[in-house]
C-alpha cells in the first residue's frame, strides 16, 4: 500500500510537470504562428474537447508543428490525442479535424499490459516489452491481420516510437476494450502495446485518420520534450530542461 505522504508527492509532481509542460508547449507553438501553416489554437481544441487535458493538447499541437516545419506530415488534416495519465475508464483518445476544427471522436483505449494496470505509468520502444510508446507518429496503411482491420503507425520520435512498425504498434479494434466491464474489473483490457479501440468503432476511426495524420502519445514526462520531436525546435532543448518531472527510461521491462 502506498503511504498517503508519497501519494500527495506524486500528486504534486505531476501536476506541477503538466504545468512546466504546458508551459514550454506554449512557447513552442507560439513559434508555429511565423514558421509554419496555421493551426488550431489550444483554445480552440479544448472549447470543443473539454475533458481533454489542456497540456496535453498544447504539447501535441506543438509537435505538430515541429514535424511539418521539418517537412513531415505536411498534408495532415487530422490529430489524434491520447492522454495516457489519465484512468483507462475514462475517455483518453479524442480526434480532431485540424481545418473545420472538429471533435471526431472521443474514445476509451487500451494500454500496453507493461505498462500498468488502470493508469499507465511505464513506457518503452523495446520488442518484447509489451508497453505502450510515447510521442508523435504518422498514420500509414491499412492491413487485414490477427486482430482485423488494423492501421499501421509510423513512430518519428527516435528513442521514444521509432521501432513502432517493427514492434507491430497498430491501432485496431479489442473486444477487451469494453468500458462496462472495465468498471467491475477496475480497469480496461490491455494491449501487448498498441492503442486498442472498442470494436465497434474502431473501423471508423482507422478509415477517419489512415494515410498521414498524426497520431500524439501524451504522459506528463520531460522525455516528450527533450527526446520527442519537439527537440527538432529552435529553443526546445533549452526549454525541456526547465520542464520538470524525471525523464522516464525508454527501456523494456526486465
């Protein structure tokens, strides 16, 4: 059991990572108004996806950025957000039309069984780990495999998701991803890594966001600043420094 004191340290520690995160998210995008095409504003994305963690949305939005100023993702309409601090009961998956500003979906999704059980709080880019990876990905191809229609996912953040095509790290529809009886378990099914979707709408989700859009793996983690491409900004190296909270390892799990 975990004594009350350390679990209001890790309360703190969190919060006060969001914040120095959302902070330098904040400053990044701000270099997106004079660098890059427009895009929606952390306002804006929040406006219509309220329960999503505002951080969370600037710092994806930021690496948005970052990547198409460096010539990847150049034609995507679409963001897909995860925010994998939060419960795996919750709604933690929301996808938003970039040029009507849009909410698309808000979803349920699985974690990696590595990674934790109702919270995820271990993260990795290694085979064999079966844990969830963080970062920026693109969306590629779709496939018919062992678990259906699936969609591949291009990690661009190397040491964080780069090994994602290799690790088989693709979005698809679970029948343990099952929010009823996710409540009586204490959490949703897991993932050997991938970010499962509830069957019934996984399909239209891959088919909203296949081909080029990005997909963004949140956790209040220094590492999604220093690592991620976030880096490939002028100043990020400077700023992720000041962004609190220790950097996860990206190893698997012995």
């Amino acid at each position: 059991m975990t004594p009350p004191g350390k679990r209001f340290e890790d309360v703190n520690l969190a919060t006060r990572t969001h914040r120095l995160l959302l902070i330098t998210a904040l400053s990044l995008l701000a270099m997106s108004q004079t660098v890059a095409g427009p895009l929606p504003s952390a306002d804006a994305l929040e406006a219509i996806a309220p329960r999503a963690n505002r951080a969370a949305i600037t710092l994806a939005l930021s690496a948005v950025y970052c990547a198409q100023a460096h010539g990847q993702g150049t034609t995507a309409t679409r963001l897909t957000l995860i925010d994998y601090s939060l419960s795996s009961l919750t709604p933690r998956l929301w996808v938003f039309d970039l040029t009507k500003q849009r909410l698309l979906f808000e979803e349920h999704v699985a974690h990696g069984q590595g990674s934790g059980d109702n919270f995820a709080n271990a993260f990795s880019n290694n085979e064999g780990s079966h844990q969830t990876s963080l970062g920026l990905f693109l969306t590629r191809g779709t496939y018919h495999g062992a678990n259906g229609y699936s969609l591949r996912l291009d990690g661009l953040d190397p040491g964080l998701n780069d090994r994602a095509m290799d690790r088989a790290i693709v979005i698809h529809g679970a029948p343990y991803v099952d929010p009823i009886s996710a409540k009586a378990r204490g959490r949703l099914g897991r993932s050997w890594g991938c970010p499962a979707l509830r069957t019934s709408v996984a399909a239209d989700v891959i088919d909203t966001i296949k081909n080029g859009n990005f997909v963004f793996s949140y956790y209040p983690d220094k590492a999604l600043v220093a690592s991620a491409q976030l880096a490939k900004c002028a100043n990020a190296q400077r700023l992720a420094q000041n962004a609190g909270g220790p950097a996860r390892e990206t190893r698997a799990a012995p």
